[in-house]
C-alpha cells in the first residue's frame, strides 16, 4: 500500500495540487485526496525511461483540443488508477522546452492500458503501459502552460523520491522488527541466537542505517513543508534510504538462515519490496 499511496499523493496530487487551476483541482484532485478514486504519473516510456526532456509521446494542437499519441511504460498504479499526470512532446526540437503536461482520465476514448506487469517484488501494486492512440483531449486539462511539462515533471520527481525514500523505509523497519524477534525465539546451541555477536552486530549496523536513513528522509520533507529547496536533499535522502533497506533485508534473511529463504516468513517479500526502491 505504501507505494499506491507514494504514487497517489506525492506524483499525481502534488503537481495538480502545485499547478492546477480551481476547476482543475476540483475535477480532478478532490476525488482523489477524498479516496474515492485513484491517480498515477506517466513519464516513463519504452525508449527513453525516466528521460523527461526526450519524450515520444506527442501532442498536437487541434483547436481548443490535443491529440495525444504515444506509450508510457511502467506505470505504478495503472491499472487500477481513474487519472494519469501525463507527459508529451509537442515540438521535439524544442527537447526541454517542448513538454506538456496534462491530466487525462484512463476511461477516456483513446486510452487503453497494457497487461499489467509480472514484478519481482511490489506485487500487490498494479504496473503497466498505457498508450495513448489518437486520443482527443481539451486545452482545459493540461497543466500550467505550454512548455511548462519538464518543471512540472521533475519539480515533481524530487517530491517523489521523498516518497520512494519513505516506502524504504517502512521496508527496512519491517525487516528489522522481524529479525530481531526471530533472534529471541531461534535457538542454538541452547541459548537463542540473539546472544551470538555476529548477528548482534549485524543488528547493530541494520538499527544504524535505519536510523540515518530517517533523518534524511525527515530532513527533505521538514525543507519541503517549509517551502524551501530540498531537491538534493530529496536524492540523497532517497538514495541512502534505498541502499540502506536494500543492506537490511538482506541481513534480515541472513539472520533468519533458511527459513529467510521461504515465502512463510516475511523477510524475503521484504528482501524483494525493497529491491524497486534502488531503481
């Protein structure tokens, strides 16, 4: 849930929130904050990834409309989501300065999504593609003005990896509550394996990064409350807390020997949910 809910309201409601007008938030924000619907964010796309100055996906100017043209790849959300913060083109060689953002309902003529995708890890959390096939949309839905998509997209992205770092997080404390509980119900050699040094040095690095990881995390959105820049702050944060969850599911695992190894303990849904958070 965690990642649903990161997608939901740090990708798809900040900017509405940010850079839609009155009727904008109402159409399209105040069902979502009041969970009655569901939003995603459409940046990615098969060719480019994450590259939000060279998109694809294209819109072209029709009078008081846009037709939108393209794909969007691995979309957290997509096929359960009600709106899509979409990403197009509408002039190449502008690259950066040629972006539109728009915000375009998934049961809209012209949107189709693909099947959703078989992850690693993250499993209760729909992904897929969407495309987008001459799909008329109104000069009403798109967000700020024309050329105002890459602002829009990566002002967004540093509130996102607030979120991603936040998921981590959740992962790695998760994990460390769970090993160290085993440590005090496994035994061996008649004593539980709690008082064996090797892991409870492992314990002692796992609490550590956790904790650094928090305070970084708390650092980027303590900045962003108050208004401030914190887009280094907010890849740092994100960066650190992804590698440290990544280092603590995998000791969790390790303290829990072959058991760690079984879909019966958490720790290797943990080991698989943190994975994402590095890439």
């Amino acid at each position: 849930a965690g990642v649903i809910m990161s997608v939901n309201n740090s990708l798809y409601g900040d900017p509405i929130k940010r850079y839609g007008n009155d009727e904008q938030k109402k159409m399209f924000l105040e069902p979502v904050a009041s969970g009655k619907k569901i939003g995603c964010y459409a940046l990615s796309e098969p060719e480019t990834g994450s590259d939000a100055s060279n998109q694809h996906t294209l819109c072209k100017r029709d009078g008081d409309n846009w037709i939108l043209n393209g794909t969007k790849n691995w979309i957290t959300n997509g096929p359960q989501a009600d709106f899509a913060v979409v990403f197009a083109s509408f002039d190449r060689s502008l690259k950066h300065k040629g972006i539109n953002a728009f915000v375009v309902p998934m049961d809209h003529p012209g949107v189709s999504t693909g099947k959703p995708e078989d992850k690693l890890g993250i499993r209760s959390s729909g992904t897929c593609s969407i495309i987008y096939e001459d799909c008329v949309i109104p000069d009403a839905w798109k967000l700020g003005q024309d050329g105002d998509g890459f602002r829009i997209a990566m002002g967004t992205l540093d509130g996102g990896r607030i979120g991603i770092a936040a998921q981590a997080l959740g992962i790695s404390r998760a994990a460390l509550d769970a090993a160290a509980a085993y440590s005090l119900e496994r035994k061996a050699f008649g004593k539980p394996i709690a008082n064996i040094q090797t892991l409870q040095n492992y314990m002692a690095d796992m609490a550590t990064q956790l904790d650094a990881a928090r305070l970084l995390t708390l650092r980027a959105a303590w900045l962003k409350d108050q208004g401030k820049p914190f887009g280094k702050e907010a890849a740092m944060a994100k960066l650190f807390a992804s590698e440290a969850s990544a280092f603590i599911t995998t000791k969790a695992i390790q303290i829990h020997g072959g058991y760690g190894y079984v879909h019966e303990y958490d720790v290797e849904r943990y080991f698989r949910d943190a994975r994402i958070t590095e890439i």
